[in-house]
C-alpha cells in the first residue's frame, strides 16, 4: 500500500466547465506525473450513469497534447480506470454520505491515509448545500478534505458575506481554495518575477515615473448561449471584479515579506483597501448590437437573455490607489464581449523624460513616444518595452521601436501548453494557495465594485450600444481623455 492516496471529487461533473476544463486537466497532471501512485477520481452529478457511460463522455474531452500515438493511449486507459462515477442529489448530506462510503472502500485498499479534494463545479446557489454535504457526509476520515469553488462569488458585499459565512459553519478558511483562473495565467504568475527579482523595473514601479497603468480584456465572441448565467452578472462582475481585478492587485503591491501565500495576499489586500469605490463618473458601460453588416448578432438577438436587457457585455472603468506609491495615477481597466479581437494585456506608461533632449525630432505628440511596458498575457503571450530608438543611417530620425520577448519563440510553444486550471489543481493537491483568494481579499473587492453595481441596477442605466467585431463604446476613449490618456491597445 502506497504512503496516502488522492481522492478528487468533481461535483457537477457533466457540466461544461468540468468537460471543458477540469477532466482535461486532470489527465494532464496525471499523464506528467504529478498524481500521486494510486488516486480515485469521482465524478458527482445528478444524472444517473455507470462508470461505463461516465468514461466515454470524459473520454471524448481527454487530449493527447504531449506524444500523441503510442504513450498516450494506454494512459488514458489507466487514468479512465480510475475514474469512477456516483449520482446523486446536491442539496442531500445523504448522498454524501454515500458518496463517502464508496471513497472510504476505494481508498481502504490503496492506503490506510486518504486525502480529498472536492471540486465545486456546481452554480453558486448550491454551494452552500455541497459544502454542508462535504463537511457533514463526504470528507476524509484519515487524511485532509480540500475544497475548490469557482466563482461566482456572490452578486454584491452583501451576498458574498452571507456566502462566506455559510461556507465557514461548515469548512474551515484553510479547506476553501477559491480559484480565479487568471492568476495562473503565465504572465500574470510571473508579475511578482518580474516586479521583484529585476532591478530595473522596481525603482520606477511608482508614481514619480508611471503615468497610468491599463488593463484590457477584449473577446471576439458574445454570450452565445451563455446568456442565462451571464446576463445576471453582466461584464463588471464576470470578468473586472475578479480577474482584471486580481492583476492590477498584483501588479500595485507592495513587496510581500516572501514568497508565502499569506504574505502575499496580506499586500494584495492592502492595494484593494487602498482604492475608492468606483463612481459612475469613472465608468462606461456598453452592450453589443449586431456589427455593421447586420450577419453578427446582437447580445439581445441571443435567446437565452431576456428581452429589453440593460446587462453591460462592455465597460471601462477609472480606479485609483491612495497610497503613497501609486496616489495620482489613474488605473484603467476595460473588459468587452464581441469585440475586434481576444486579447488581455497590460500596459504601464510611463512618464515623459524631463527636459528631453530629442523633442525636436520626436515630435510634439509627446504622449505618444513615452516608454511602455507591455505584457501580452494571451493569446501569444509576450512582453515588451517600447522605445525611443535611432533609425539606423545617416541623419538623426527616431523610431518607436521594441524590446521584445515572445515566449513562443524563446521558451517554444510547448512550454505554454500546462493551462490554468493544470497549475491551479496542482497547487491544490499541493496545498499552496498563493494564487487562491482569501475571504477579506474577496470581500475588499466587492466593497469596491458594490456601489457602482448598485447604482447601475437602481438607474436602470443604459448602456452605449457598440457593434459587434468593433472597439467598443467611443465612451471608453471619453473616460481615458479625462485622465489625458489613451488607451494603447487603440494606437
Ligand atoms: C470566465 C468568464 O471566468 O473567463 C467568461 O466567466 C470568460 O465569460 C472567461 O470568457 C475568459 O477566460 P479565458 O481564460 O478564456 O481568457
């Protein structure tokens, strides 16, 4: 018998994100080696189906990414044999309980300790319910019982208080691993790389030398059949309270005294208690109407959002710091559905040399040619600095040009290929929460967004209709020229 066995639990395992996202995944860590020598996987969900019929509908989602023919099908086999699958009612501690049973049987004959993750991949209004089944029914007897949600968070303050409350009268702080995927996206992991272990970019990461800071969420796609869930959350909660949120926290902190993930989130707290709310003043809000040609539709024309709608698939928002690193420069975030094209990227401009020598020939648009850091984080993930350079030859004439670093080129496409959700359930199984969110980080955040949330719902505010495949609201420029910025993914 092996040391401790690994039970994973997927709650609401034929839902999409779980086809999607979390089974791939998990046959990822598998297939590099990092489950441990006997595990158990489980998918709960309500639909009654054996074992059997589970496996071939993972199996359609399983990808051979590495070494596609002869290494590849025999492990999943393996991985698929391990795989098991229980029906059974969210809502009832009952069939936790027997959904316990079956685990402590599998577990008893590969190691007298058992360890669980529950992955909660259920929607928000029966979390509560799993996490009472968890703690009352399912967890382990002999080893730890972990517990990953997956936002929605809440809707406002309040609901996201009253959900943590009722998480915590059943699991402790230290078994909730509240996931945000951005926060293992590539770049953004490697932000506190970047800040803390280069001389050249901390020294300047302040508001003596940067001028604004922009973070930018565009998709090419709508809601397409998603409307249900997302018309009752709308842009602002579905992407910037969260993950657009999460970066520029990272981004703005202060050093953490190290590397551990209470350190960490301790100075990612203190930025988010630093911001005001938001104001309708620093805010836009857009929805999508068919683009130009009239073939692509509006966010109304989907069927699954209801009629009349005012729910923003687009806003643009000014944040500001009051603190003595960043107090004065203004944050800018935009996120947008059915955009030109899919990207997020951050971009910190910096500010004009002083008494530029070179004025004369970099012209008067000084804004223009100030230095900028920009980091890709998808797709083709990269960053680069843009200068001030000599174009080479005879005279004297000045390009913008940049320093860049493409990580396909330099680290190969390959190294890209362990997504989000890989590093996130590792990090799980691993018991490090640096990129999970923790309950007073949470609740700084709402604090944040809840008064515009609000305010928008009570005016019933319209939002500026953009076509689809477009820049989004011209409002978005207005609200950047208010701070005398522009918005760098425009130029
Ligand atoms: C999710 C949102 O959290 O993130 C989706 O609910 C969005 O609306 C998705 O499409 C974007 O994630 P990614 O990793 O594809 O950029």
């Amino acid at each position: 018998k092996s040391e401790s066995t690994l039970s994973i639990v997927v709650v609401g395992a034929s839902g999409d994100l779980a086809k999607k996202k979390i089974f791939p995944a998990l046959f990822a860590l598998y297939y590099k080696g990092y489950f441990p020598e006997t595990f158990t996987i489980y998918g709960f969900a309500r639909t009654s189906m054996d074992d059997e019929e589970f496996r071939d509908l993972i199996s359609m989602t399983l990808l051979c990414r590495i070494d596609e023919a002869e290494n590849c099908g025999p492990k999943m086999d393996t991985f698929l044999d391990r795989c098991h699958y229980f029906s059974g009612q969210y809502d009832s501690v009952q069939s936790f309980t027997q959904l316990g049973a079956e685990l402590d049987a599998q577990e008893a004959m590969l190691s007298s300790t058992a360890n669980r993750i529950f992955y909660l991949s259920v929607p928000p209004n029966i979390f509560t319910n799993c996490a009472q089944g968890v703690s009352n029914g399912a967890s382990s007897k002999t080893g730890w019982s972990r517990v990953i949600v997956e936002k929605p968070f809440g809707r406002d303050t309040e609901s996201s208080r009253k959900l943590s409350n009722e998480l915590m009268e059943c699991l402790t702080e230290d078994q909730i691993y509240r996931i945000d995927h951005y926060l293992a996206k590539e770049l953004v992991d490697n932000l506190t790389v970047l800040r803390f272990s280069n001389l050249i970019f901390e020294p300047l990461w302040n508001r003596n030398h940067i001028r604004n800071v922009q973070i930018i969420f565009s998709e090419d796609f709508g809601t397409e059949g998603r409307g249900g869930y997302f018309d009752n959350y709308g842009i602002i909660r579905d992407i910037m309270q969260n993950h657009l949120l999460q970066v520029l926290a990272i981004l703005c902190m202060e050093p953490p005294v190290s590397l551990d993930a209470e350190h960490i989130r301790d100075e990612k707290v203190k930025v988010l208690q630093s911001m005001k709310p938001i104001t309708m003043d620093d805010t836009v809000i857009g929805q999508y109407k068919k683009d130009r040609t009239g073939k692509l539709p509006s966010y109304l024309d989907d069927d699954t959002v209801p009629k009349g709608s005012l729910c923003p698939t687009f806003a643009a928002v000014a944040l500001h710091i009051k603190n003595a690193r960043w107090d004065g420069v203004p944050f800018l975030m935009k996120a947008g559905k059915a955009l030109e094209k899919r990207e997020a990227q951050i971009r910190v401009q910096f500010r004009h040399v002083p008494g530029n020598l070179y004025q004369s020939k970099l012209g008067t648009d000084l804004e223009g040619v100030t230095n900028e850091l920009v980091i890709r984080i998808q797709p083709d993930e990269a960053m680069y600095l843009r200068l001030n350079n000599k174009v080479p030859g005879l005279g004297m004439r000045i390009d913008r040009t940049k320093l860049d670093l493409s990580y396909h080129q330099e680290y190969g496409e390959e190294s890209m290929s362990a997504g989000a959700y890989e590093r996130l359930i590792l990090d799980v199984m691993q018991g490090d929460k640096r990129m999970f969110i923790r309950s007073d980080e949470l609740d700084a955040a709402w604090e944040l967004f809840t008064p515009l949330l609000h305010h928008l719902d009570e005016a019933k505010a319209q939002p500026e209709l953009y076509p689809y495949g477009s820049r989004g609201p011209i409002g978005a420029h207005y609200l950047a020229s208010k701070y005398g910025v522009r918005w760098g993914d425009a130029q």
